[in-house]
C-alpha cells in the first residue's frame, strides 16, 4: 500500500511541476532585483537615463497624460526619430502617445531595420516592426554612397537569393543604386582590376570551429600581407578614375564578432610582422605583462639594496638587458653598485617629486622608450607603460607612502576591473596599423578593404528567449518548449543577418569572406554540414542543409563579374618587412638676435619681488613670514603661536577656510581628520578647533560682520581673476601711483620688477557681501610674536609693508572693481565696496578686539587711475 502523507504529496506536486526550482528563482528574482535596484536608487537620490524614460511614460498613461502630451506638441509639433530601428517598446509608446494621430504634427521614423544589431543593449527589430505595420506612408533611399560599384552589386545579389533574405516580411531588402562619383572606384593588383567580392573556400569535406578559424586567420593575415607588399611596390593599388595610391595598412579592416576572434588575427598578424590595432578593446591595463614589470621596477626602486628584487626589475624586457648583461653585473661588483646607486636615486626622486617624474627619469636614462619602439608592437607596450605610469601617479597623490601605492599596483594586478574606463586598454595608434573591429563598432563607418574570415562561424541559440509572432510582446519560456526555441533560434539567425548586412556594406573597394564546410554538431544525415544554420550559409543554401560539394556548387552559383570565389593555398610565414623611410636631415637655423617680448602672465608676487623668474609664478599664494620656517612646536605649548611655521603649515591652514561652512561649528572629527591627512600631529585638534571657531565669530570691523554669518550665497571662495596690462607697465611708474594715494605704500620698500604687458593673474581668499557692501580678505598665518599682544596695528602694518601686502590689496581691489563695475547696476566704488580685511590667524583674540585685524580702503582715485594705468588710458606719472 503506498504510503500517505502531506509531506509526500507535497513533494509529487513539486516534481510534477514544469518548472525548476531555478525557474522559480529566476521568476521571483527579475521582479525582487528590478525593486531592490529601484529602493537603492531613491535611497541616493540617483536618476539614470532609463529612469527618465520609464517616468515620462509612467506620466503619458496617467489622467494628466494628455495634457502632458499637448504640451510636448506643442514645444515640439515635429521629431524625427533617427536610428529607429534601435528603438524599444517603452520608448515608441511615448512617441505613440504624443504624436500619433495628432492634427498639424509630424512623427518622421528613420531607420534601417536591415542594420538592427543592438539587441543585447536592448533595442527590439520587432517595435520597428509594429511600427511599420501601423505606418502607411513608407519612403526608401535607394542609393549607396559609400561603395564601388562592384561592392553594391555584390551585395545585391547575395541578398537577393531568397525573397525573405532578412527572415521577416517586416524587413524587405530592396536592390540598392550605386552613387554615379563612385563609378570609377576600383581595386587593382599588378594592373589586374579585383573583385570587389572574394569568398575563400576551405577545402575539405568538413571541418569543427576551432580548425576553420585558425585556418582562416592564417589565410587572412597572408592575404593582407600580400596585399602590403604589392602596395609597396605601387603594385596594389586604389583606383578612383585617373587618381591612385598604393594601399596601406590603414585602409584594411578585419571584422571580427568577439573578443577571441581578435585575437586569432592579431597572433595570426603578428606572426607575419604586421602591425595591427584591435579598436573594441576593453581589457585592462593591470592585466598587461607591462603591469607586472612596472611592479617590479617599484618594487627594486622602493629597496634597491635587495639584489633578487633589483635582478627582477634589470631581467624585465622594458629594460632591453640580456641574460648575459645580468650575468656581467653579477659579476662586476663595481657595476652592480653602480646600478644600485642609480635605483637609489630614483627612490629620492620619487620620495622627492612623485612616481611619475621618477619613471620618466628612470626611461630616459634607460633609454626605454628607444628601445621598445625598435621591437615589434613596441608601440602598443609604450602606451601601457605610459598609461599605467599616469594611473600610478594619479593613486599615488591620494595614497600615504610609496609602499601603499605598490601594494595598490599589486592589488590591482590581482582584481583587475576591465569596466573601468580609466583601466582599458588606449589605442596606440591606427596610423599605419590593420584594424581589427568588432562588426557592432564598425556600424556607421567605412574601411577601403574588408575581410570577414570568421564569417560562416555561428552560435546556436539556447536560450527560449523570442517574441511572440502576433503581438510582437518579448517572452521568456522557463519550460524551454521546443517550439520556443525554434522561434529564438530563427531571431538568433535574424539578427546574424543583419550583421553580416552590416559588415558587408563597410567595404568601398572590396570585401574578401573566409567559408567553410563548418559542423559544429553530428548529423543524422551523412556528409552534411551546418553552414546554412550560419547567415552566409543561409543565403548561399537557401536555408537547405548540404554536404560541402553542395555548398560549393552554391557558391559557384554566385559567382560572376563581381563575385569570385577561390581555394587558399597554403599559408607560409614569411614575414612582412616595412619599408625604410627616408629621412630628411634637419638643422636648427641660427637665431640672429634674441628677441625681447614683455608679454606674459604675471601675478602680485612676480610683481613685488625683485625680477622675475619661472619660479615665481610657481610660488604658492601663500604669504607668510620667512623667519621660523619649518621650526618644530614646542613640545608641551599649545597655543596658535607655537602651531608649526613655514609653507606647509601655512597651506594647510589655508585649505581648512577653503572647506569650512562658517555658519557650522567646527567639527573636532573633521579637524582631526584634516591633521592627519596633512602629516601634522593629532594632539593639536582641540587647540585648532578653538582657534578655528574664534576667528570664524570675531567681529571683523566696526559693522560687527563676522565670518560665522556668511552664507554660501554670500561669499566666494579662491575668487580668480585676471588682469589685462594692455600697455607696458613699469615698477616706477606703479610705485609712483599708490605711494601718492596710500600712506601704507609710501613707507613701503621700492617695487623693482621687469616691464611686463599681458595679464596679471591672481586668486583672492575671500570675497564676502554684508549689508549691501562687498569686502575682500586674506589669511596671514604670519608670525609676529609670542602671543596676541603682538599683533598691534603698528606691527601688522610693519609686516604689511615688509611683504608689499599694500600692492596685493590694491591689485586685488582693482580685479573686484572691475568685476562689480560689470555685473552690478549703478554701480559705485564708494557705496558699494567695504574695503579690505587682513586677517593675521595667529594674533586673532575674541578677548581683544581687532587685535590680529588689518583693515583699510584704498581710496577711490588711486583705483580709478590704476584702472587706466592697466587699461593703457593713463598720462605719464609723475615719479
């Protein structure tokens, strides 16, 4: 008696299920994973561009949809739609809503059907399709302007061996004309006009996949390499009516389907010494032999003393030495600390000025670069050393020390991340170089001369994904129903179609087709082969299976004026040898005189300090007082008078006002945090944060303004400008100006600079607006003494004078001027400008106001003669 239990029947009812568990999973996971995606995107606040389509549909199906759809024909009573055919449900129903049936509007639908080939980005033939069936008005191009006028007929006749060459009725092909200045485009070889259509026929009465793309990458690559030879001879060449030029490297493309493909040409090229440039690459960096040796290199820099890690680094192959070379070093102990010393060197440079300036060093003197372009496909290694050297030195500026960057190169060796767009592969160069592309970048372009070797090469479909023949709807079948198969596989041949349309249209001159006798499967009818489940094989069958006389016999068929079809023979690997060009000898011409141009871009400091140099210009906007620099703090003093002196600490003080929001308290975590990433010691958090929030609430002048009142709105940060000097501006004629209208100035060192005309650049702390009235101010981390009582007004002004603070101001005040005078109506110096602010950090005190607080206004006619002066309007000054 057979046993009765829940249990039992629950489990007879699970394994009389159609579907799986996986079935089940996946159902429920395409509805859980669309609404966890959906919740992460409102939890950031993030809106992509599928996003936009899906609530701009959502909104047209709504009750208000209507009138959101008058409105947008309204703004918009006609669109053109190009590329239609790579259009999908969502987005044509929106088109539909708004413009369909609409009086006084148009909806223009532009599309080639016979190239939809972007399925797996989700564009669906079968949308065009309804489309078109609910579309009466239909208009065709009927001329080629790309191609010979071999190619086009070519074309035409292998699409037009059966009358649904494209599988739907929805999607004719149409015999096309070829454009009347095309006529004299022809291919020739040894003065022997070419077909502008080649298949090339794989002997044999079968063969498996991998045998007919390694043959037919070999009959590619000796073809092509043919083909250069004769163009180097000016025997291969490209016709258009009586003009000609030999044929290249750059003009032939192979297209391929998948990154493997590419491969198989490339090794199959390089074999023959046929430099090649694979355009669809997306492989990264890290994953390059360059990468590993780069590691190695900063590895021997980081520890030159390690003689296996040092050895590593001298045996990789950018370094160009033989075994013998290393063997010599091993055994010369002079050499070997010779290179031990230049690693050394290195390590400072890089300690000193960073990774990159130290590999760029490090190829120079290795003459690396040389090297390597003297080497087959040099080119490409050089571009991924340069490429990993600008990741390295990119890391490295957010990274702590050299040992934490090598150990992010080795990290990223390990887990490359080939969707980064920062770690794929540059393109080297496509000058002088074969190009290998994929038939989905290649749509839209053109290539003078095309081989497809892989072309009879197919993938049956097994996944029971299609579209319903009626409704056009897109359908799933878990239950993997055979007829659903059968409906997927024949939109998987579809679609091959139109890649092989695609592919075949790239070509102008002409097109070469590697075939076979492909089996991919057993046959239960002997001899017979699966080209006609591949779209080439289609066409040339008629979809009717055949053995490999057949499929011959087929292709002969085709054959005629435009189309011929030949048996390769056998392949050899002689290298292709690139012709020397001829160089011309160069000299430098002898410079007579040396011009003199005072035009250049200066700033404050290339003005106030004697001379001028590159350096200068180089000197950050920093001015703080030289003596003390790079003294160390007290050890138990904590006060803003013994906070570490000099440019760094100068710079990082800066930096916190950069980033602070005045009206926030100051956070100690931020502060802390804010140390520690600058190298200073974390113990000087509660004494910083202190100072920080008495500068930001100190009155700053008599109107009580204080930073902690500013709003984002109401102040600029780094405000830039530039200054024209229109006229030659010299330090006599500029001194003479501001020392007769600002007392300040006159007790000031006398300016000595060049004549300089151009621009005079800078950058102001702090712009602010309070009341109507706009401020400048600057930080000076400057130090006066040992506490606040020495910021004096008396002082400040000492140490204003001593760095020519007055000219800063003055120019920096002119820059405002002349920004206010344009942006700002009725506009006037005196009711709208505040004056000047100088904030000495170290000698600011809540306790004592305006202790550590500079202020001034620079009167009105020296700003307005100043503005003449630069402006080129002004008379001579009296000096």
């Amino acid at each position: 008696m057979t046993p009765r239990h829940p249990l039992f029947v629950a489990i007879d009812n699970l394994l009389s299920e159609p579907l799986s568990i996986k079935d089940l999973v996946l159902t429920r996971a395409l509805s859980e994973i669309r609404e966890t995606v959906a919740q992460e995107k409102r939890r950031r606040g993030e809106l992509g561009f599928d996003d936009m389509l899906s609530r701009l549909d959502a909104a047209l199906r709504s009750e208000s949809g209507e009138a959101l759809a008058a409105a947008i024909r309204t703004r918009f009573p006609v669109a053109m739609i190009d590329e239609f055919q790579d259009t999908d449900p969502q987005q044509y129903r929106i088109f539909r809503r708004i413009w369909r049936h609409q009086p006084d509007t148009a909806l223009l639908l532009i599309g080639d059907p016979k190239q939809a080939i972007y399925a797996f980005r989700g564009a669906d033939i079968f949308t065009y399709m309804k489309a078109r069936s609910e579309v009466s008005a239909h208009y065709t191009l009927d001329t080629n302007w790309r191609s010979a006028p071999g190619m086009v007929n070519s074309v035409n006749k292998l699409f037009s061996q059966m009358n649904d060459a494209f599988m739907f009725r929805d999607i004719p092909f149409s015999p096309v004309k070829f454009a009347q200045r095309n006529q004299s485009l022809q291919f020739k070889v040894n003065d022997v006009p070419q077909p502008a259509m080649t298949l090339w026929l794989m002997e044999g009465e079968s063969c498996g996949s991998g045998d007919y793309q390694s043959y037919m990458a070999q009959v590619c690559a000796t073809q092509i390499r043919d083909w250069l030879r004769a163009g180097q001879t000016g025997d291969a060449l490209l016709m258009n009516g009586d003009a000609s030029r030999p044929v290249r490297a750059s003009d032939i493309s192979v297209l391929v389907r998948s990154r493997r493909e590419a491969a198989l040409i490339r090794d199959a090229l390089t074999l023959l010494a046929i430099p090649s440039v694979y355009l669809s690459n997306r492989d990264s960096v890290f994953e390059t032999l360059e990468a590993q040796e780069m590691l190695w290199v900063l590895q021997a820099v980081m520890a030159p003393e390690r003689e296996n890690t040092l050895r590593s680094a001298l045996a990789t192959s950018m370094m160009g030495l033989t075994a013998l070379d290393i063997e010599t070093l091993n055994n010369d102990e002079n050499a070997w600390d010779a290179v031990v010393e230049e690693f050394d060197g290195y390590r400072q440079m890089w300690h000193k000025r960073g990774v990159m300036p130290m590999l760029r060093a490090l190829m120079s003197a290795r003459n690396i670069a040389e090297n390597l372009l003297a080497t087959a496909g040099g080119e490409r290694r050089l571009t991924d050393i340069l490429h990993i050297s600008e990741l390295l030195q990119e890391a490295g500026s957010q990274l702590e020390s050299e040992h934490a960057l090598v150990r992010w190169l080795a990290q990223h060796i390990l887990e490359p991340d080939s969707n980064a767009s920062s770690q794929q592969l540059r393109l080297e160069s496509d000058k002088h170089l074969v190009q290998i592309v994929t038939i989905h970048k290649s749509k839209g372009l053109e290539y003078s001369l095309v081989w497809l070797p892989f072309i009879t090469h197919f993938r049956v479909q097994d996944q029971a994904f299609y579209h319903d023949r009626h409704s056009y709807e897109a359908v799933l079948d878990l239950s993997h129903a055979e007829e659903s198969i059968e409906l997927a596989e024949a939109e998987r041949l579809a679609e091959d179609l139109r890649l092989l349309y695609v592919a075949l249209t790239r070509a102008v001159w002409h097109c070469s087709l590697g075939v076979a006798p492909l089996v991919r499967r057993r046959s239960d009818k002997k001899g017979e082969t699966d080209v006609h489940q591949s779209a080439l094989g289609r066409l040339l069958q008629k979809g009717e299976p055949m053995d490999a006389a057949g499929l011959r016999a087929c292709i002969e068929a085709l054959c005629g004026e435009d189309i011929v079809c030949r048996t390769p023979g056998n392949t050899d690997n002689d290298r292709w040898q690139i012709a020397a060009a001829s160089h011309t000898e160069l000299s430098a011409r002898t410079l007579q005189r040396l011009p003199y141009d005072s035009w250049r871009v200066t700033s404050y400091s290339g003005l106030q300090q004697r001379g001028h140099s590159v350096a200068q210009d180089l000197i950050p906007r920093l001015d703080i007082e030289a003596v003390g620099v790079g003294e160390a703090a007290e050890a138990l003093t904590m006060t803003p008078h013994h906070f570490p002196r000099g440019a760094s600490p100068g710079t990082f003080l800066h930096s916190l006002f950069e980033e602070l929001d005045f009206t926030q308290p100051v956070s100690p975590q931020w502060v802390q945090e804010k140390l520690e990433l600058s190298g200073f010691e974390t113990r000087w958090e509660p004494m910083l944060t202190r100072w920080l929030d008495s500068v930001l609430h100190v009155a700053l002048n008599e109107t009580g303004v204080s930073l902690s009142m500013l709003t984002e709105r109401e102040k600029q940060v780094e405000m830039e400008f530039y200054l024209p000097i229109v006229q030659p501006l010299t330090a006599g004629e500029l001194d003479a100006l501001i020392r007769r209208y600002d007392p300040l100035s006159a007790g000031c060192p006398a300016l000595d600079f060049m004549q300089v005309r151009g621009m005079l650049k800078g950058f102001i702390d702090l712009v602010f607006r309070y009341e109507g009235r706009y401020y400048l101010l600057d930080y000076k981390s400057n130090w006066l003494g040992e506490d606040s009582a020495a910021y004096t007004q008396t002082a400040m002004a000492a140490a204003m004078q001593a760095h020519r603070y007055d000219l800063q101001y003055q120019l920096y005040t002119l820059a405002l001027h002349r920004y206010l005078r344009h942006r700002m109506t009725n506009y006037d110096y005196e009711r709208h400008f505040g004056g000047i602010i100088y904030l000495f950090l170290r000698g600011v005190d809540s306790e004592r106001p305006q202790q550590g607080i500079f202020t001034t206004r620079p009167a009105a006619a020296l700003i307005n003669q100043l503005d003449d002066m630069f402006a080129g309007e002004m008379s001579e000054v009296a000096q």
